[in-house]
C-alpha cells in the first residue's frame, strides 16, 4: 500500500466510512452544540473513522487513528487543500489568509511568516510577554472573584498587537486596542454561532451585526500598513514587526501584497483565538490539582519560565483541552485511511480530540497528569493541538512561550483558587473551547517570603502593594 494513497490495496472497501444516519440538518445541530460527546459518542458506534454530514459544512471522514493522521499529514502537500472557508472562520480571516490559501501561494505566505513566531525572534519577545502580564495581571481584582478568560483575552491582545505593530504611540494602540475588544465581544457571544448554524458562512458575512464591528478594524490595520508604505525604505527595512514586513514584502514576479492580502494575514494573526482559552484551562486545571500547582510554583520560582514542568503543564493542558477539536484537509487525491479508500474530494479531518484521548497512548486519559510528558516526549501524530505538516499553526513556539511566560507571571505574582471546586466543563466560543465559568477565580498577592526575589522585583516593578 502507498504511504500517500494514490495505490490502494484489494482488501479496501470502497466509499466513505459509516456514521450518524440522522439528517445533515440535524448533525449540524449536534456539532454546534455539543461537538466534543458527538464525536465521542459517534467512535463508541463506529470506531477510529467515520463520516459526519454536517449541513453548511459539509462531509467530513473523521480520523482517531495516529496512522491515519500520519497518512493525512505526510501527504504531498500539493494533493491537500484546506476546508475552512466554510466555517466562521472564513469570514473573519479572509479568503487571502495564509490559514486559507491553497498551494503554491500557501507556502510561499507561509515562508514569510515563519520567521517571526519561531527562533531568535522568540528571545526578544519574552521580556515584552512579562512586562504585558505584569501589567495586567496588576490591575485584575483582589480578594473578590472574576472570570480569567476575557483577562487572558486583553493580554493576549496586548501581546500579538505589540508583535505585529511594534511600538505604538498609545492613541494608536488604544484605539485598536478598542476595536478588536469589540470584535472579540461580538465573536464571543453564544448568539452568533446559533446565527452561523442558520445562516451558513456566506450570509454570516455580510450580517450588519458583523460588518459594523469587522470594519473599523480592517480600516485600521490598513492605515497601518499604509502608514508604513509611505516611510523611506531604509527606515522601514530597520523595523522588525510583522506589518512592515509585510508592506515591503515582495512576490516573485515583484508584486507588492495588495490591501485585500494584508487586511487578511493582519485579521488571522491579531484574532489569536486560542491562546486566551488555552490560558484559562491551564489555570482551570492547576487550580485543581494542588499537587501540580505546588510543584510548577517550586519550580518556577527556581527557573522561571525555562523549566520542564511547566512545558509538561502547558503540554497536558493542550492535550486535554481542546483548541480545535478537528483540523481538515481536502484530499485531491484518492487516499486509504481506517481500511477505506477514501475518493478524491473529500474532506478528511484528523481528530485532536480522539487522539488526545486514547487510552493506548495516554493512560488514564481523561485525568490532567502533566507527569507523563516528563517521562515520554510529545509525538508528532499523537500530540496534534496544533495540527501537523505542511499546515501546522506557524505560530506554535510562539504560542507555547508565551503561555508560560503568562503562567510563570502570574503565578510568581499572586495566589490563585478556584472559586468553585468543581471543575468547568468546556463551553463553546465562537472560534474555540473555553471553560464554561470562563476560569472563575480568586486572586489574592502572593505572600514575599514564600515566592522570594521574583516576587519582590514584580512588586517594584509594578508599584502593587504585596
Ligand atoms: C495555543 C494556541 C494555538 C493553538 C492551539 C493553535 C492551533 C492551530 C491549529 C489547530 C491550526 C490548524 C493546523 C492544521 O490545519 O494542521 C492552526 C493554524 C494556524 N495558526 Fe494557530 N494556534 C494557536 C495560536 C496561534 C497564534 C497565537 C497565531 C498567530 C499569532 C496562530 C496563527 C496560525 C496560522 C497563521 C495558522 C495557519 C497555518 C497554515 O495554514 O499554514 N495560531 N493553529
């Protein structure tokens, strides 16, 4: 059997796999509302791969076997395609998005972009990731409860907008700043994805509700960018952030990016949706495991942000909680995946949620044991909350850094519990999972003697009371 599927052997059945016979109408509802137990739900009756029909969506073979996944991720790139167009994503990022573009233009966006979420550029962002977390996480309430995750939003925020405009005059950043909160608030409410189920993406985008909040920020970000165009070259050649290298940025054949290709890789990477959820549910479950939270607090206060077992917590967190319970690709090619020829066309889609959860590879599945990336490393078709290959989130070093750097702030700063001690259970967002209290806390400054130097220097630093 080919290891890309274009051969496939005698023993295959042919067609799509089984799965819920129920109206696409009806699958649609189930995947909206309560996506995570339908899939599970849906492997119990029919195994690693099956078939969803979900209406405005479309067809997807789901895949929960890493051999599968493998297949789907090494595949040649130029036989994959994306289908995200058709989720609510499609709107928001743009057609012209690198999450988007179909090959060759993918990679050739994609090879622009890398560079500034990986490697050197990763050191200088660090101190910048503290700085913002300090500052925030000085102003959120003390001795009364709050909810973590639109907190974890503004950093976020804060954080990537500082990554792609670089150092703003603070009329500039305040007035985005203001327009992607609103943006985010109108995305995060539960109302738009009842919206999205009925109206499907295409209506979605041109909904009033959506234009009104969209377009302030597209005219925003351009100006931005126009804003550079117009500096001399040397002097924007000098600037590192992501929006000048965008603007001087050349095609092949010469071409500048137009406006539609910047509005929609500046959208994609300011909306950072994952991140600030992810955040949330590692708070969420090291609040309650006290064992864990006690050994990350030691090990912080030693080594800060570098230390095993906060990229093992960072790790469990994204294995359990899921991002995007799914990724997709459009296979242009027939390919075999679970004892199925699978026809060309079709859109497979590897299961993050599945694979995280199978017991073969992680033992006791469904409990937070951050332990077990300690003793084994993360495999690169069984550990997936970013995606694999040649679509991978470009942004992965990026994002993990600066969870810790968040995680290792905060926790260096104050004492955090939950206030109810049951855990949250996930809740559907617009763009990802959150938990359903949104990280429902207590906040109280971290006592000196026990968090030492650290937390001296942070209370300078920020002129708190400790
Ligand atoms: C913990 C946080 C994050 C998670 C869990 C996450 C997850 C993902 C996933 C699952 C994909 C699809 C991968 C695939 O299809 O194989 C993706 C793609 C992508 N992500 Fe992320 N992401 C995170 C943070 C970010 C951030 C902070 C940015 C940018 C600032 C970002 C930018 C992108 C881009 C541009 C792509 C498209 C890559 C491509 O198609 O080549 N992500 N991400």
């Amino acid at each position: 059997m080919s290891t890309h599927g274009s051969h496939i052997s005698h023993s295959t059945r042919i067609g799509l796999p089984p799965g819920p016979r129920l109206p696409s109408a009806l699958q649609a509802v189930a995947w909206l509302r309560r996506p995570l137990s339908f899939l599970e739900r849906c492997q119990r009756r029919y195994g690693d791969t099956f078939t969803l029909r979900v209406r405005n969506s479309g067809t997807w073979v789901i895949l929960a076997d890493p051999e599968d996944v493998k297949r789907v991720f090494t595949a040649e790139h130029a036989t994959l395609g994306v289908g995200l167009a058709n989720s609510i994503l499609g709107p928001l990022l743009g057609a012209r998005s690198v999450m988007l573009l179909e090959e060759p233009e993918h990679v050739r966006r994609r090879r622009l972009m890398l560079p500034h979420f990986h490697g050197e550029r990763m050191d200088g962002y660090a101190q910048m990731m503290v700085q913002v977390t300090r500052r925030q996480a000085g102003g959120w309430p003390v001795g009364e409860p709050f909810v973590l995750w639109p907190r974890m939003q503004e950093l976020t925020l804060e954080v990537i907008m500082r990554v792609v405009f670089g150092e703003l005059e603070d009329e500039r950043l305040g007035h985005l700043r203001k327009l992607l909160g609103e943006l985010t608030a109108w995305m995060n409410d539960p109302r738009r994805l009842r919206l999205l189920a009925a109206a499907g993406p295409r209506r979605f985008a041109t909904n009033t509700g959506y234009q009104k909040v969209i377009r302030p920020v597209e005219q925003a970000v351009l100006e931005q960018v126009r804003l550079r165009r117009e500096l001399p070259e040397a002097q924007l050649r000098e600037r590192a952030e992501v929006a000048s290298m965008l603007a001087e940025a050349r095609y092949e054949d010469g071409a500048p990016m137009t406006e539609q290709d910047l509005r929609d890789e500046l959208v994609t990477l300011l909306t950072d949706g994952p991140t600030s959820g992810l955040l949330t549910w590692s708070f969420e479950r090291l609040l309650r495991h006290p064992e864990a939270l006690a050994r990350l607090r030691a090990e912080i206060d030693i080594e800060g942000a570098d230390g095993p077992y906060l990229d093992a917590v960072v790790k469990e967190t994204m294995r359990l909680c899921p991002a995007a319970p799914i990724v997709v690709r459009r296979i242009l090619e027939p390919m075999e995946l679970g004892g199925y020829a699978i026809p060309a066309g079709t859109t497979v889609a590897p299961c993050v949620h599945l694979v995280h959860r199978r017991p073969d590879i992680y033992p006791a599945p469904l409990e937070f044991i951050p332990e077990r990336f300690l003793e084994r490393a993360a495999g690169t078709y069984t550990w997936i909350p970013f995606g694999g290959g040649v679509r991978r989130c470009l942004a992965a070093p990026y994002a993990q850094m600066l969870m810790k750097q968040v995680i290792s702030t905060v926790l260096g700063e104050l004492e955090l519990r939950a206030v109810k001690p049951a855990a949250e259970r996930p809740r559907k967002s617009a763009i990802t999972f959150v938990p359903h209290l949104q990280g429902l806390v207590l906040a109280t400054p971290r006592a000196k003697s026990d968090s030492g130097e650290r937390a001296e220097t942070a209370v300078e630093v920020d002129g708190r009371a400790g």
